[in-house]
C-alpha cells in the first residue's frame, strides 16, 4: 500500500542513476532518444539507481538533497517527505500527497548539448522523453497533486510557458530553491495559488542548509556562483558564495554515512574557493582538497569545474593539488576538471566573456587556452572542454582561429566538446539566435572534424585512466566497441569533412 507522503520530491529515469561512479558518464543523458536503444543505453551508461524499501533513493541528484534540506530546515516534518525512485512513485503517492516535487537538467530538450545532439543526428532529447513519463505516471494522474519543478533546466519554461501548461506543471522555480522553496512548499501545501513562474532569490550563507542524505557520486558544493559574467552562460548571474569548510566536511560525512567513498567539489570555477574576487587563493584551495582527502573514510577527490585562467595563473596551485590527490600513481592516474574554451578568437572573447579570461587581457585567450591545458596535463588533470559555434558576431576568421587552438592542443589528453550555440533565459544572450544545423558552413564543419579527431585520438587512454576502477564488465564490453567502432567512426568523420572542405580562394 501506498504510505502517502505529502512531499515527494523525484527526477527523471536519467537522474536517478550513480553512473557506475563515474560522473561524467551522465552528460550521455544528452545524447537523443533512439541513438542507443534502452536495453544498452541504461545499463552502459545510466544504470538504476539504488532504492530503500520505502522507494527512497538512497543517493540523489544534489540539488533535490539541497532542497530536502531547506524544507527540513524550514520546519517541514522529515516523516512528511521523501525523496523517491521515479520507478517507485506508486508506492509513495496516495490522496494524502498533495506535491510532487520534480528535478530536471532539460525538461524540454532544448539544453546546450541536448539541443547541438539533436540537431545534427536527429531525435528528441532523451531527458525531455524521461520527464514526460513522469508527469504522466498513474499515481499523479490519479490524486492530482501540485506538481513543482525545479533544477538547472527550468529557465526553459520561461521560453515557453505554453509547455508548461501543456506538461501540467503548476509551478516552475528558475534559479535557486534554497530561500525560496520553504515559504512556496507552505503556500502549496495550504492550498494557495501558485503562480507557474517564480524567480528564487539567491540564498544567504545562512539559508543553505547542510544536506541531510547521500548524494550522486558524493557531490558537494564547495562554491556556488561564477564572477566571469560570460553572456551565454547562466551560473554567471548568480551571486558567488564559498561554503564554509566545515560545512562541506558535515556533507562528506554524511555521504560516507550514506555509503559514498569519495568526495566531487563542486564549484563553477574550484580554483577560485576562498578567493578574492577573481585571484586564487591558492593557500584555501590546496588546504580544502588536502582535508577532505585526509577525512576520515575517504578514498578518493574530484572536482567537477575549473577555469583555465585561474590555473595558469597559479601554477602552484595545480600542482598542490596533484601532489594532495597524487595524481600520477597507480591508484589514482588522472583527475578531470571540466573547463570552458568556447573559442579561439579573442574578438569573441573580448565581446562575450572579457571576465573568463582574467588576469589576462582577452588578446591572450589562445595562450591561456594552450599553456593552461599544458599545464593540466603536466600535473595529470585532464580537461574536458567545451567550444561554441555560432556565437553573435561570428565571422570566419574567429572559426579559423579556434580550429587552429584546437588543433594546437592535440599533445594534450583531453576531450573536447563542439556544441552549437543554444541562447539560455536569464543570460544577456537570451534574445541572440541560435546556431542551426542548416547554417553550418565549410568551416564549421572543418572544426566539427577537428574536434573528433582530437576525441577519437584520446578516448582510448582516457577511457583507460577513467575506468581504472570500473566494472570489469562495463570496462570490456565499452573497451570492445571502441575498437569496433572507432575506426568506423574515424572514417565517416574524415569522409564528411572532405565532403565540405574548405575551399581557399
């Protein structure tokens, strides 16, 4: 029988998942429905999470644990709310569930990656597919409870409200829960109208609360917030707070309780922890992954993003930070920050993200981009990478440059991510347009090319180093489609890019 809890808070079939440990498998999840069928997709790359007898997850995606923890620190009851396996909403919901809480990273499939995947293999966004079958499931059809979304991807119903009618979604909140979900969870629960767009205010130190279950992969927040203002993105309009570090260690500990081994820091930009604005504090950044590598029961630290000024800027830093993880050793071979190149050209990034380069002066950026990935991988850091194509004011010569950055850094283990240009509510490029499949050019697809060489070249050895600690299983059955499939895919990349050379004049 259903136990009727009044707040159940879920995700999509995507979220719930610990990726096999290994956090960067989850942006597969961008990859369109129908690329890969389910019956490989899930258990290769996304296989189902964990959940108690009660349908709980036992680990769940941060930002759902950060909301849990508002409530409950806002003086919601903890028997009244439960954080459950999509898979497992009929057992939770009943007539006394009066919200369903959802997390979503792309309810509509109109992300960045999601969008750039789709646009050039076809599809739907697999995370938009998974949303929808929560919002049709039998439970909430059933007792009709208020329906709340939340997470990274709910600016997209700011674009277009008439989905969220369409989807029966009573309230979207963009931007951050942590202040704002305990009065709006009261409203609901007393039967209020809601209004169906609402913009969190950013939280106070005071107001984040301390997450009270095991989160995916462990993840913890060590900063929130970005002070580079790039005009695409939109941790750039949030307020930039380093969390306390007694408060991450309360985290670790209760992800060790939960039965994580290891810590993920999370942070916009990990190097600027502790900062003064944007100059690294290199002292509070080595002293944080030193104690909470040295904490009792963990056996492994990550971080989730970096910025290659910031660690270009101070060497030693990058260096502490390999020494502490002792990257390089059998045991632990290679770490990986995700970074942003965006682009080559220092036209763009002087118009669009003058700050992302800072203490450098934007005329420097391919520098910064070859010099910091140099030094990153001199230290056993591996850069996963975006760049942008399409970016407002675009011209050929800014596409020139950046494939020629990207060929330049082909000495460096890396993987390096093309994504066409997708404009996000809430960023100054809101109102831009976007880059489409049918306006790519020669030289578009000359740096598509470039860029998959480079993957194809390196995904053998990063694999290695990532999958070090993987299921044998998972390692062999993926390690025999690479070598299945790279060549084919090699000789298709190679063939279209030939198909639409460049022709100098």
């Amino acid at each position: 029988m259903p136990l009727g809890y009044k707040i159940v808070m879920t995700c999509d079939r995507t979220m719930a998942s610990s990726y096999h440990g290994l956090m960067f498998l989850g942006f597969s999840a961008c990859l369109p429905q129908g690329i890969l069928p389910d019956c490989l997709y899930y258990p290769l790359f996304c296989p189902n999470a964990r959940a108690d007898k009660r349908g709980a997850l036992v680990f769940a995606n941060y930002g759902t644990r950060k909301i849990e923890a508002a409530l409950l620190a806002g003086g919601f009851a903890r028997e009244d709310i439960i954080v459950a396996h999509p898979d497992h909403l009929h057992e939770v919901i009943d007539e006394n569930t009066k919200i369903v809480s959802i997390s979503s990273n792309d309810p509509l499939g109109i992300g960045p990656a999601t969008s750039t995947f789709v646009e050039l293999w076809g599809g739907e966004g697999r995370m938009a597919v998974k949303l929808r079958e929560v919002l049709v499931n039998p439970a909430i059809r059933k007792h009709k409870p208020k329906l709340l979304l939340g997470g990274p991807g709910a600016w997209q119903f700011a674009v277009h409200p008439d989905k969220q009618r369409e989807l029966g979604i009573d309230c979207v909140v963009v931007g951050e829960g942590d202040a704002t979900a305990p009065g709006l969870f009261k409203d609901a629960l007393g039967g209020k109208s809601l209004e169906p767009l609402i913009y969190g205010a950013p939280a106070s130190d005071d107001d984040i609360a301390d997450i009270v279950g095991g989160s995916t992969i462990g993840i913890i927040e060590a900063t929130r917030g970005c002070a580079r203002s790039c005009a695409f993105c939109i941790p750039s309009v949030k307020k930039v707070r380093s969390r306390p570090l007694e408060r991450i260690l309360n985290e670790v500990q209760t992800n060790l309780d939960a039965g994580n081994t290891g810590a993920l820091l999370h942070g916009e930009d990990i190097l600027l922890y502790r900062s003064d604005g944007l100059r690294v504090n290199s002292d509070a950044v080595i002293h944080l992954f030193e104690t909470v590598r040295n904490y009792p029961g963990v056996q492994w630290v990550g971080a989730s993003h970096a910025s290659l000024s910031s660690a270009l800027s101070s060497p030693a830093t990058i260096e502490g930070i390999a020494r502490v993880l002792k990257l390089g050793s059998r045991h632990h071979p290679a770490t990986y920050f995700q970074v942003g190149i965006e682009t080559g050209s220092s036209t763009l990034i002087r118009r669009h993200m003058k700050g992302k380069v800072y203490p450098y002066d934007p005329k420097d950026w391919p520098r910064v981009v070859h010099d910091g990935f140099a030094l990153l991988h001199e230290n056993h850091i591996v850069c996963t990478s975006t760049i942008i194509l399409g970016l407002p004011g675009e011209r050929k010569q800014d596409i020139e440059q950046t494939t020629k950055l990207i060929r330049s850094l082909r000495p460096y283990q890396s993987l390096i991510v093309p994504l066409l240009f997708t404009p996000m509510e809430t960023t100054r490029l809101e109102y831009a347009a976007g880059l489409y499949k049918k306006d790519l050019t020669a030289r578009h697809h000359e740096l598509l090319a470039t860029c998959w060489d480079h993957n194809l070249h390196w995904l053998p050895a990063l694999w290695a180093n990532y999958s070090h600690k993987a299921n044998p299983l998972l390692k062999g059955v993926i390690n025999f489609g690479m070598r299945l499939g790279m060549p084919i895919v090699k000789n298709r990349i190679h063939r279209y890019a030939e198909k639409h050379k460049v022709r100098q004049p």
